[in-house]
C-alpha cells in the first residue's frame, strides 16, 4: 500500500513571496491533516478535511494560508505572502476516517522563508 | 483547553538498556486518548503505541510499554532491550472525542539517542 506523498520536500522562498504544498492520501482514506511543525516543538494542527470539507482550521492562520481538497482526494496548502515565522515542516496525514485511531504521515515539506 | 508537557528535550540510553520517556497533560475531561509517535530523522512520524483512558490496563507493543496513571495525568514510555534503530524523536499526543473532531494534540518532543 503506498503511504502518504507529499511534495515537495523542500523549498526555500524569500519573504512575501507565495508557496503551495501538495498532498495525497493513502488511498480510500477520507480524513486529511496539515500540520505545521516547528523546530523544535511538536506538530499543530491547521486544517482536517472529512472527504472535501473542512472539519476543523481554527488554528489555521487564514489572512495567509489556505487549503483545499477537491474532490475528497489529494490536497493543496498555500501560503501567500510567506512570513519568517511560517519557516517550519508541512506535514499531511490521513485516516480512514474522522474516528480512526492511527493517522499516517507523509514525509513532510521542508519550508525556509528568508 | 488539554495541554501536553514532556519535560525531557533529550535522553541517551545504551544500547540493550531500558529507557522511560515521560509525558503530562492536562485535560478536564474523563474520555480520551493517549500515543506516543516516533519520528526517526529525516522519516515520517509513525504511531508507536496507544492507551484508551478507559483501559486500566497498561498497553504493551513488543519492546514498548507505557506506565498510565490517570489520576496523575502522567503517560510515560518505556522502551525496554533499546536497539539502534530507536533513534529518533518521540512525541506523546492527546486525542479527544468530545469535540467531535478527534484533534490530536502533541507535546514538544524527547529527542532519544542511543549509544553503541
């Protein structure tokens, strides 16, 4: 069963600059998750999707970031314009469902914004 | 709102040793639940073991155990025969029902060496 992809791994872009970030699920699973991971603290949640609606972003910064899943698939995080504090790991994870104990996770996407 | 605390940025153990990695939190509410996640450097974050608060019963997976103690609000992580492999960060999380959401919430880290 292939897991998680994410891409892309890295990307470094200049402040106020835009950046998008793609996601595909383990397939047949119906809730998606982005996380925002500092160095150095544990993963935050941003946005969880239940198939293409949005479940939960209340910790989602939405004057820059924003995200999207048609058709209950794969999805898109964008950040526009980028701040140095958005410096930090994306990471997506999916689940069966909502209700699912175990959330997989992609590799993550490595984000510097200078 | 839960919180989750580990108190231990790094720990270092030998290898064949026994480690135990500790995790509070903080909630009002009697359902939930707890798990551990190991993330190896530069891999994804995969699910190590969980406990239901419900459960009396402390779980065991293999060479991982974990000590729950409800009252205390205290879930720590044992890793007994510690192999190379270990190496990695270790985040305790809390997930919670009620909200509907099923929200995990992760504590900062330990980050486990583990010495030849």
């Amino acid at each position: 069963e292939a897991g998680v992809a994410q891409s892309p791994r890295y990307k470094i872009i200049e402040k106020r600059q835009s950046v998008a970030f793609w996601c595909n699920p383990i397939s047949g699973h119906a809730t998606l998750y982005w996380y925002q991971q500092i160095l150095g603290q544990g993963p935050k949640l941003l946005i969880q999707f239940q198939n293409n609606g949005v479940v939960d972003d209340s910790q989602l910064p939405k004057d820059r970031f924003s995200a999207e899943r048609l058709k209950g698939v794969d999805s898109t995080l964008k950040i526009q314009p980028a701040k140095l504090e958005d410096s930090a790991v994306y990471l997506c994870a999916s689940s069966l469902f909502t209700r699912s104990y175990e959330q997989y996770f992609g590799p993550g996407t490595r984000l510097t914004v200078t | 709102a839960q919180t989750v605390t580990q108190s231990q940025p790094e720990m270092s153990v030998q290898e064949a040793e026994t480690v135990t990695l500790s995790c509070t939190y903080d909630t009002s509410e009697s359902d939930y639940y707890l798990f551990w996640y190991k993330q190896p450097p530069s891999r994804q974050m995969i699910l190590v073991i969980r406990q239901e608060a419900y459960k009396q019963q402390n779980a065991t997976e293999n060479r991982f155990s974990v000590n729950f103690q409800k009252a205390a609000k205290s879930f720590s992580l044992k890793i007994s025969d510690s192999q190379l492999g270990d190496a990695a960060m270790y985040f305790c999380a809390y997930r919670s029902p009620s909200s509907g959401t099923y929200k995990y919430i992760f504590g900062t880290g330990t980050r486990l060496k583990v010495l030849a």
